[in-house]
C-alpha cells in the first residue's frame, strides 16, 4: 500500500478499524504510529479516556494541553483528600461528558460533586468500593434539597450484604441509608428534565419527592435493595405510576413480611399505562395482578419473573441477617402461567421464570414452548413446595424445551429429588452429587443439541462445598471440538450472585498488652 492510500479511505472506515483495535490497547497504540493521518484519527480514541488520581496535587490532576480536547470519561479513583479543589480540573476539560468514581473508599464530599455538576454532564456513575457507608463519615451530610445538572445517566450500584455489613462493623444500617440518600437525592431531583437511565439502591432515591415531579425521558429504570416498610413500597408504586413510555425496567427489591408482593403499578391504576414500547422487565416478587403484568406487551424482549434475593440463600447461615424479617413470595406456576397468557409477548428473546412447582409446571413450560417463536435464552429455577412434593423431573423439562429450535442458552436451577440438603457440611456428600449432577446435565444436553442446531451449552446452578459461591456450570454441545464437555467454572466467573458478605478483623495491642479487634470494612 502507498503511503498515500489511507488518504483515499472515508474517516468512518478508518474510525471503524481503529475501534476494532482498542482491545488490547497496544494494537491501537501501534497503528496510531504508522503515520500521522492514522495518529489524528487514533488519538480521539486513545485519549478518550483519562483516570485521575484524587489525592494528587491540583496541577498534577490537570492533564497536558495537546490531549484535553479528545476526553470524555474522567475518573477518579482513590481517596479524595484534596476535597478543596477536586474538580476544578473539569474547567480545563470541555469535552468530558462522563465522570466515574472509583475506590473513593470515604465516599465522595457533596461539594465535590456539585463542581462536577456545574458542567454540562451527560453521566455521573460510582463504582462497588466508592459509597459514602464504607468508610468514616469524614464529610458533613448535605441538606435536602435539589441541585440542578443535565445529566442523563446516573448510576450509583447496589452493594447486596448491607445489613451483615453493619452489623460485623457495629453500625446502623438506616443512617447508613439516610447517609446515601441525603448525598444522591438532590442530584436525582435536579435530573429529573433530563434523565434517561437511573439506577439505584431504592432507599437512596427519595420516592416520594420524585412522584412529584415529570419525568419525560426516564427510559430505563433500574431499583434495587428492600422496602423499609409498606408506605415505602406505596412510595414506588406513586413513582412508577407517573412514568410514561419506559424501554426498560428493572425492580429487584426484597420485601418486608408485612408488605409481600407490593404491586409496583397498582392492580387499578388511575390511568391507562403505555407498554408499546417496553423492551425489557424485570421484576422480583411480582403480584400476579399488577397493572404492568395485566396487559399485552407485544414489544417485549426479555423478561424476568424472579425473586431477591435468591431464593436459594433461605436458610444458609452467611445470609442469616440478610434475610431476616424478608418475605420470599415466590410465584407458583399456576400465577407464572396466568401472567404469560395475559401479556403475550410474542417477541419474547430472553426468559427469566423462578417459581414453586404446582400442577400447572407441564402446562406452564409447554406454553413457554409453543409460544415464543424467536426465544433465544431461557433461565428456570424450579422449586418444591415442601420436601417431598411433586415437581416435573428434569428429563421431561428438557424434551419440553427441546422444540424450541431456536435456543442458544438453556440455564437450569431445578429442585431435583435426590439433591443433598443445602448448607450442611458434608464433603463426600458434595462429591457423590458433582458426579450425578454431570451425568444429569450430560443427559438434557444430549435431549437438547439434538433439537437446537444453535445450541451455545446448558447451565446448571452449582453450590460449591463451602456454600459461599452459588456458580453456573457450563456443558459444551459435541459441536464444539476441542472443549472439554464440562465446564465447572472453578474460577467463579459465572456467579449467579454475589458472594456474601466477609468479615475479617485486624488485631493490634493495646498498652497494657492486651488484644483488641478492629473490623475491616469489605
């Protein structure tokens, strides 16, 4: 090729091809030095992004002038001890439209994101290790208020464990709550113009001022945590009430026992709901008679019917505190059934159905089959009412499915009938189940590859021998030469939840020579 060729190509062709080469980034660092055509069009790429060190001096959290024109991610990461001028950097950034903050381990002061705030800013997000629960309250707690910006994404993560959390580190967990709320509820206020995709613990969002107000590009909204109580839950189902023409919704909120099965937009809303164009739902603990799950979804893509937390977690000690006081209303077949038929997504791609088995699980499950045309995903956790009861066996659950050709991921949690008891210790026991649990998965993949030519593998959940990881095994289709047939995922990357919770202590002596145990917050 001439040294004049890439002259000829359109920026769009080029801009493609050094996209492609982002991963693993020296690819792209190479190409960006073959000429200097490539160089300009690759730098926008190269320094899209830009991590900052928020401990660092102000003048050296400020970056070079020649490469301030292409960021738009600025994130931070570390403590932020230098909370005087943190930000003021952005005054040099004019293009930076996301900011993220990670490892902010004391969280992140109110005045420091009100400088960010006053930039045009599209997304503010906060990684798993920055919340303001974690470390020592350096910071004095904002008024409640609203703080205006333009932002459209916000994203401030679930951590699941709270509650054991505190409890370990001798804290209360509704301060800790009262401590994310004070600090991200005029930020969600102030956004309400402008928001499209929220995400949030729902005990860090003030529900009941958010009714009050219009949301008209809300498209994606993502709640999770627990209700602290039944007007909370009524708080949600206000909300929700008033949003129009959502794309996609996600509500994975655990119940109290005295608000079970709260119904998120009411079983007679006060007016009619839009869900023409609703993509993606998924609900925990849903009311079989919720206006949403009453009415014909025909654009619906994914759905998940399911339960948080897990269902499986009952009973396991490390989750002893989470669960307490939480009611587990999982729906029966029968309620999964009756909620399928109403709303009729006939376009439905990917389907989540966590339910107890009743006398309806064949019906429900060849409903599912004859029903869903271009179904490409499938996740079912079957469960029994009591030990003992009747559940459709794993084998007729596989020729059920198998009709559905167009599958490519089949995931099983299924309460077979000789699985050992959950959470007892018992090391011989777990083996002898590994065995037959692999003989199990190798016979519905043979039901399975055979029918599905687009087969991708089946997934059985997996508790490992200490109960702490709850993983998927994977079970290859023949087609796929040179794989092993099972894989067992001893790395964890396929975690159905997230680890429980894990407390440690760091010892140090006191004067008098003694011992004395300080927690370290995870």
């Amino acid at each position: 090729m001439s040294p004049t060729s890439f002259e000829i190509l359109n920026e769009d062709v080029i801009y493609q091809v050094a996209t492609r080469c982002l991963k693993p980034r020296v690819i792209l660092v190479n190409l960006a030095s073959t000429c200097r055509l490539l160089r300009c069009h690759c730098m926008p790429i190269l320094f899209s992004t830009c991590f900052v060190q928020a401990s660092a001096s102000e003048a050296d959290r400020i970056p070079p002038v020649a490469i301030r024109p292409y960021i738009r991610f600025l994130i931070y990461t570390g403590r932020h001890s230098q909370a005087e001028s943190l930000g003021d950097e952005l005054n040099y950034l004019p293009h930076v439209c996301s900011v993220t903050f990670e490892q902010a381990t004391n969280g992140v002061p109110i005045t420091v994101l009100q400088r960010c705030l006053k930039h045009p800013l599209a997304s503010l997000s906060f990684a798993q290790s920055s919340r303001w629960t974690i470390g020592p309250r350096q910071w004095p707690l904002p008024a409640v208020g609203k703080l205006p910006n333009t932002l459209e994404r916000l994203d401030y993560p679930l951590y699941p464990w709270k509650a054991t959390r505190a409890f370990h580190n001798n804290t209360d967990v509704g301060q800790e709550a009262e401590h994310e709320l004070r600090h991200l509820g005029p930020i969600v206020l102030g956004m309400h113009l402008s928001a499209t995709s929220l995400s949030s613990p729902v005990d860090a969002v003030p529900l009941a001022a958010m009714s009050k107000l219009s949301w008209p590009k809300l498209a994606d909204l993502n709640l999770s945590g627990r209700y602290r109580n039944q007007s909370h839950a009524r708080d949600l189902q206000q909300f929700c009430s008033c949003l129009d023409s959502l794309l996609s919704i996600v509500l994975h909120v655990a119940q109290p026992v005295d608000c079970a099965r709260a119904p998120i937009f009411g079983r007679r809303p006060t007016r009619a709901l839009d869900t023409s164009q609703l993509q993606s739902l998924s609900v925990a603990y849903p009311d079989p008679d919720d206006a949403i799950l009453s009415q014909s979804c025909s654009a619906l893509r994914r759905l998940a019917l399911r339960d948080y937390p897990r269902y499986y977690l009952q009973g396991s000690p490390r989750h002893e505190i989470e669960n307490k006081d939480l009611a587990v209303p999982i729906l029966s077949s029968s309620e999964c059934l009756r909620i399928l038929t109403r709303m009729a997504p006939l376009s439905l791609q990917h389907l989540e159905l966590v339910y107890g088995a009743d006398q309806a699980e064949e019906a429900l499950l060849l409903h599912v089959a004859s029903s869903y045309p271009r179904l490409e995903a499938i996740q079912l956790h079957q469960y029994r009412t009591s030990r003992g009861s009747e559940a459709l066996h794993f084998r007729r659950i596989a020729d059920i499915l198998a009709s559905m050709t167009t599958l490519r991921t089949v995931n099983f949690n299924l309460d077979y009938e000789d699985a050992p008891p959950s959470y007892v210790y018992d090391p011989e026991g777990h083996d002898e189940w590994r065995s037959r649990l692999a003989r199990y998965g190798g016979d519905m993949l043979g039901t399975l590859e055979r029918a599905c030519p687009a087969l991708e593998g089946l997934f059985l959940l997996y508790h490992d021998d200490s109960d702490r990881h709850h993983f998927w095994v994977r079970f290859v289709p023949s087609r796929y030469p040179g794989y092993a047939r099972i894989d067992w995922d001893w790395a964890r990357e396929r975690l159905d939840c997230e680890p429980p919770y894990r407390h440690q202590s760091r010892i140090r002596r006191r004067d008098d020579g003694t011992r004395r145990e300080y927690p370290v917050v995870w």
